[in-house]
C-alpha cells in the first residue's frame, strides 16, 4: 500500500496539518485504527509541555539530559555517563560493558522434576 501525505484538521485548533505518508505507514505498522485528530502544537499542550513557538515551526522546550564524566572501572578510560553514578558501584565505558554484557552466562534452563 502506498501512502500519500494528507491534510487533517485539527480537533482543537481547527488549524490544518499534516498527516505524512511515513507517519501514516507507523500507524499502520502499530495496527492504530484511527487518524490523529490534534496537530503537533495541540498534542504537546495536552501532554503538559510548554511549547516555544518559532517563526518556522513550534518546537518543545526539552529538559537537559544529566551527562557525568566518569573514569571506566576497567580500563580506566574517560567517559560521558547519561546518568549520575551510584558511589561504590562500579564505572563502565560502553565498551567495557558490551563485553561484560557478552561475556555473561546464561542461566541454565530449568529442568522438570520427575517424582
């Protein structure tokens, strides 16, 4: 099936949007039954996020993701962490814990007893 991009009317707003052919295809791909009935603007306010209007096009005022700069337990290496680490638990670098990660054993299945 092929989509084509589509105008909607906002249910709030009454102003018009535009409902893509990409997002149309994620809303068959999720098995969603039904058009989105609010544009972009309308849909954030509803969620409770302030929202900064632009000349071009309105964007969403995010927070900042924490980042710590941290040395890797292993092999002692800087890196950028996306949270703010526990004290007395260990440090990995991405690839560090990649290997860590592979390198895990897998549980044994568990097996029937027979009585």
């Amino acid at each position: 099936m092929e989509y084509v991009d589509r105008i909607l009317t906002c249910a709030d707003c009454n102003g018009e949007f535009i409902f893509s052919a990409g997002e149309q295809l994620f809303f068959f791909d999720k098995q969603f039954r039904n058009d989105p009935r609010h544009c972009k603007v309308c849909r954030l306010k509803r969620m409770g996020k302030r929202v900064q209007q632009g000349a071009a096009a309105p964007q969403v005022m995010s927070f900042r993701r924490t980042e710590t700069r941290a040395i890797c337990s292993k092999c002692n290496v800087e890196t950028i962490l996306p949270f703010k680490p526990t004290n007395g638990r260990p440090v990995l670098c991405r690839q560090c814990f990649q290997s860590q990660q592979s390198a895990a054993p897998t549980p044994p299945a568990e097996t029937e007893m027979h009585v």
